[in-house]
C-alpha cells in the first residue's frame, strides 16, 4: 500500500506541480466534512501525453488516451473507522445527462489488441484509482478516474460507504470540466 501511495504522489508531483494548481491558478475542484476529503485535479492532454512519453509508451497507446479527460482524485478518509470506496457509486452528470466514467475493465482487451508492452499496461493499471478500496482510519489514496473528452461542465456524486447499519456519505463536486475542454470545442 505505501508504494502504490508513493507511486501515485510521484505522478501527481511528476505532471503537476505543488505550487501550481492548474493554468490559470484555481484551487482544486474538492469536497470536505468531517468524513472525507475529495479533491478532483484535471490533466490536460499535454500533461497525460507528456507524463506517458516519458515512461516510453508507445504512440499508438497516447494517441487512444487523448480521446480521453484525465482526472486525479485524492481521497483521505478524516474518521477512525474504515470508509468504501466503490467507483460504481460514483455518478459525473451534465446538463446533457449521464457522463460515462471508463472503468478499469475496458483497457486491457484494448492493450491487448493494440499489442502494447506489458510494462506500459502496467504502469497505466498503477496510475488508476482502484474500483474498489478501503480506506483505513486516516488513509490517504489517490489514483485516476478518466472519462470520455467532453466541452460540457458537470458535476460528481460520489457515494462512499461507513460500513453497516450506516448510510453512506455523499461528496458533490460542482463545475468539473476537461481541461482540454476548449480544445474539444475547437474540433467539433
């Protein structure tokens, strides 16, 4: 567990700096309470092709990926007790209905027909949020959501469950949007 935390904190610091939150300054997108901490950090698809470039994936497997919205979620659990994550509880809805969230299932048949290193479908698997994790008392964790590139503005309902006999506790993070949002706009 700690290296995946280490690992996940070296991608963050690796594609984005501490002092910069994204291009034009803003904190951010996030939600607190006494429960949780959920903060929402978009890449741009410069960020994510540089980021892969690096860790020598091939063209192909960046050209698919810049279909695509990155979004890094940090999550730290505030109580004393275990939180669930489960990312089919998690609902991104625009204006225009239903965002559909790409889980972790979808990339490995396509990796695979694409023929990509193994080291590279690795490395990808690393840098996703689980779909499925627990969170221990005052764990942190952090990981990729990705979503299909969209211009459209939306929001997150994320559901996290506090074990039995209790309800779960939901985030809502307002005003998300791809930060390649305008460069979608451009191509449409």
């Amino acid at each position: 567990m700690a290296v995946r935390v280490f690992l996940a904190v070296a991608f963050a610091f690796s594609v984005f700096p501490a002092n910069v939150y994204t291009a034009d300054k803003k904190p951010p997108a996030s939600f607190e309470n006494a429960q949780l901490r959920l903060q929402l950090f978009p890449w741009s698809t410069e960020q994510m092709a540089a980021f892969f470039e690096a860790r020598g994936f091939p063209t192909a497997m960046i050209e698919e990926l810049s279909a695509y919205c990155f979004f890094t979620a940090s999550i730290k659990n505030k109580r004393n007790a275990v939180l669930q994550l489960d990312l089919t509880n998690w609902d991104f809805v625009s204006r225009d209905g239903r965002l559909q969230r790409i889980p972790r299932s979808q990339w490995p048949p396509l990796w695979k027909k694409m023929n990509v290193p193994l080291a590279s479908q690795s490395t990808f698997r690393w840098m996703l949020l689980p779909e499925t994790l627990h969170f221990y008392a005052h764990e942190k964790e952090g990981g990729n959501i990705v979503l299909k590139k969209t211009k459209a503005i939306f929001s997150l309902r994320a559901r996290f469950g506090l074990g039995e006999n209790t309800g779960p506790v939901v985030a809502m993070v307002n005003n998300l949007q791809c930060a390649d949002a305008t460069e979608v706009i451009k191509s449409q």
